[in-house]
C-alpha cells in the first residue's frame, strides 16, 4: 500500500513521460490533468506490482491473491506493462 509521503513522492517525481508534455522554457508550469493522472497511475501500477511480485518471489497467482486483483487481470496488466514475473523468481 501506498501512504501520503510515497504519494507525495509520485506526485514530485518527474519522469520521461511528463517530461515531454511540459515546455522546458517553464520548470512551473502545469501538466495537464489527465497525463498527471495517468504518470501517477502509471508509477503506482508499477510500484504496486513489483512489490507484489518481490513479495511472492514471481508468484503470479499468489500476487493475484495478495492484490485482490483476478489472475488474468494481473496477468493483463503485466502484459501491458512489459513485466515478466520470471525475474522474481529465485
């Protein structure tokens, strides 16, 4: 789970994506709502699944179970995400 302070984190952690929707003319300026929102969700989803697969040593069915998540949901989005559970395995 993420608390206030890792949040707070995500929200002043710039990376790649936003990087390039902001002007480098403007440090201050503000990215627009949805790609905000879909950089945080992006780095949350991230965050979240490596926890989980650190946690179950690459265990995609445990993980599901831990997360609350259907295996073949947790299976999409490590798809998406071009995760492979077989480097948490030991």
């Amino acid at each position: 789970a993420i608390d206030e302070k890792g949040l707070q984190a995500l929200l002043n952690t710039p990376d790649q994506a936003s990087e390039g929707s902001r002007p480098p003319s403007d440090p201050e300026a503000i990215t627009p709502y949805l790609d905000e929102k879909e950089r945080v969700l992006d780095s949350f989803t991230e965050h979240y699944i490596d926890q989980l697969l650190k946690k179950t040593q690459g265990n995609v069915s445990q993980a599901a179970r831990l997360s609350g998540l259907s295996r073949q949901a947790l299976q999409k989005m490590l798809h998406r995400k071009a995760i492979d559970p077989d480097m948490y395995r030991v």
